[in-house]
C-alpha cells in the first residue's frame, strides 16, 4: 500500500508521518509513504528527521498545484491524506491570494489527479472554522459553511470540490474538520507556541481584544489518530469532526501558559481584536465517535505541560523558524 501526505512537513502532517512511518498505525504498518510538501516557510525538512532514513519513507519537494508533478507522485498512491494548506488566519487578512492559490486550487489539482490514478481513498483535511462562529452549542456535521476570514472561506470551498469530486465523479473522499491542534513542532507564528516562546525570551505576549474568544483544543496525537481512523474506516462522501474536548477563552489559555511559564500578567499585552475574529468554535463529534470510536485520550493539562516542555528542549529548532518569519 502507498500513502501520499501532502503537507507533511508542516505541524500536524509531519506528526501524521511520524506516527505512520513509526508503526503507530498497525493497519499501515507496512505502507509506503510518499510526502509531497512545497517547504513554504511553513515546512520544515527537520520535522520529519525522525524517520527520513526509513526505507518506507520518501521526500518529494513539490506544488499541489503544479498538476505535473501531482501526477508523477500520485502513480500507485492508494490513499491520499491531504494536509497541505495555507494555514494562519493573521497571514489571511493581510493578502488571501496564496490562500486560495493553494487552499483551492492546490486543493482541486490533487483531487483531479487522484481521481485520474484511481486513488481508493483521499482523506481531506479540513477545519471547524468553514463553520463560522458559534454562541451555544456545538456544529454537527450537517451544519452549514459560513466562513468568515480568508482562511476559513478558501477551506471551505476546497470542503466543497471535495464534497463535488466525490458526487460528481464517485472519488472516495473524506472531509475532517478539526478544532484547534496544539502539541510539539508546531510553527511559532501560531499562539500556543508563540506566546510559550515569546515568554522564555521574557518578553511580552499579544492577547486579541478582550480575550474572550473560545477555542477547543485538541493534541495533534489525538487529531491524527481521528484521521487514520477516517482513513482506514470513513465512509466515501461523509464528513467527520474531530474534536479535543478541552474549551478554553485565549484568557484562560494565557493564565495557564504563564503559570506553566512562571510568568505573571505584567507580560501580556491587549491588543486591537483579529479583524472578523469568530467568538466561538464548536464541533459536535458524535459521529466519528460512534461511528469509529473516536475519543481524544490526551488530558490537556498533561498535553500542555509536555509541550511546554519541548519547546524548552527545542530553542534551536523553533529560534531559526521565527528569524526566518520575521525576516
Ligand atoms: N493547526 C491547526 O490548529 C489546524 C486546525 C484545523 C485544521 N487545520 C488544517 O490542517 C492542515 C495542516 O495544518 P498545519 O497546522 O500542520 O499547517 P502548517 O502551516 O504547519 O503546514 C502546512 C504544510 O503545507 C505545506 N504547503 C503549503 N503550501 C503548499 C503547496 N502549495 N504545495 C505543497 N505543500 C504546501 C507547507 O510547506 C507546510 O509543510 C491544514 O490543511 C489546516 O488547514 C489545522
């Protein structure tokens, strides 16, 4: 069996290589595995270093929009797990044409070369956000897409060429939506590791608006393990949420990060609101737990303190990733 993973040298896909290419997954334990990744400055060759000497493991440094190339890797690809992505909303609001470059039609050229290879399953890797913003309650998967930023608005459409590849053509596609991942590698533009980065170096931390915002946070452990369950068991044309179970405001997050980083509120920051900023994010993930027996099994309180604690042991992976970004 081949397992093509675009975007697996960004955070939650290099986690995905890792655990696959490691033996995590016993129903792929004997896959080969093909990532297809840009490197933009969101990638990262080092992220998957752990397993770069595999004989199971190959590295293609590519375009998903570049069809070419999609369909030289995509020859003998029995299962496409799709994350790559532009992914930080901030980078969105300042200019979205990378956003739907890739979101979309990176999104469309895998999803036509799939189809053309006869690929039996395309995982595609989506977020809660196509949702839009909820007061109460949580989306099951039936809700409709209201995106609001850039971001949200390019991944939903990709939602729905997925959706169309699928109606249209039979190609056995997948859609998970996913609340937000924290956990080690992730890329420190992003909050968790920007603000336990930015406090280590003792300075201050941004915090939107009145910190209100609600997220639910789920270990990128937990949300691969959701999406091998899709890849092995989904069925062709549903859509899955994945959910951490852990619903937190940035205000919260913030006191527990200072805590973990022995910092006080003297280090933070208000700052003006995120443009559009959604109030709340919630998926109901009824779904894939009774249809797959999905269950997030990392606490939060121990996710956090062990990613706390790596990116302490890791100053050198996550200091040349921020004087690249800002540089
Ligand atoms: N991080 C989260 O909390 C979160 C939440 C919900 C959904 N998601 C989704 O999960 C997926 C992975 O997110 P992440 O946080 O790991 O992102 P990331 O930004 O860390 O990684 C993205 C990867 O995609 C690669 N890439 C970007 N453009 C490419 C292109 N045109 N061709 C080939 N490769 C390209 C990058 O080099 C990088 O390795 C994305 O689809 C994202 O929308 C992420």
């Amino acid at each position: 069996m081949r397992v093509l993973v675009t975007g697996g040298a960004g955070f939650i896909g290099s986690h995905y290589v890792r655990e696959l290419v490691g033996g995590a997954y016993p129903a792929f334990a004997d896959a080969e595995v093909v990532v297809l990744d840009k490197l933009t400055y969101a990638g990262n060759e080092e992220n998957l270093a752990p397993v770069a000497d595999s004989p199971r493991y190959r590295f293609v440094q590519g375009d998903i929009c570049d069809a070419a190339a999609v369909e030289d890797v995509m020859a003998g690809t029995d299962v496409v797990v799709h994350f790559a992505a532009e992914s930080h909303v901030d980078r969105s609001i300042s200019g979205a044409a990378d956003f739907v470059l890739t979101n979309v039609l990176g999104t469309q050229t895998l999803l036509q070369g799939a189809l053309n290879a006869g690929v039996g399953k395309f995982v595609h890797v989506s977020t809660d956000e196509v949702y839009g913003s909820i007061e109460d309650g949580s989306w099951p998967e039936s809700h409709p897409l209201e995106p609001n930023s850039p971001y949200s608005a390019s991944k939903a459409s990709s939602d729905l060429l997925a959706r169309a590849f699928h109606r249209t053509h039979g190609l056995p596609v997948c859609i998970t939506r996913c609340s937000n991942n924290y956990g080690p590698y992730q890329f420190p533009e992003k909050v968790l590791p920007l603000f336990v980065t930015t406090l280590m170096d003792g300075g201050k931390v941004p915090l939107y608006g009145d910190g209100l915002n609600v997220r639910d946070w789920l270990h990128v452990a937990d949300h691969c393990r959701g999406i091998q369950l899709v890849a092995e068991s989904g069925r062709a044309g549903e859509v899955y949420n994945i959910g951490g179970g852990t619903e937190l405001t940035n205000r919260e997050l913030t006191g527990l990060l200072l805590d973990a980083m022995g910092a006080d509120w003297s280090s933070v920051e208000m700052v003006a609101d995120r443009k559009g900023h959604d109030r709340r994010y919630s998926v109901d993930i009824t779904k894939i737990s009774t249809e797959l027996g999905y269950a997030p099994r990392v606490d939060f309180a121990e996710g956090l303190a062990s990613t706390v604690r790596w990116y302490r042991e890791n100053r050198p992976w996550w200091e040349k990733l921020k004087a690249r970004a800002n540089g």
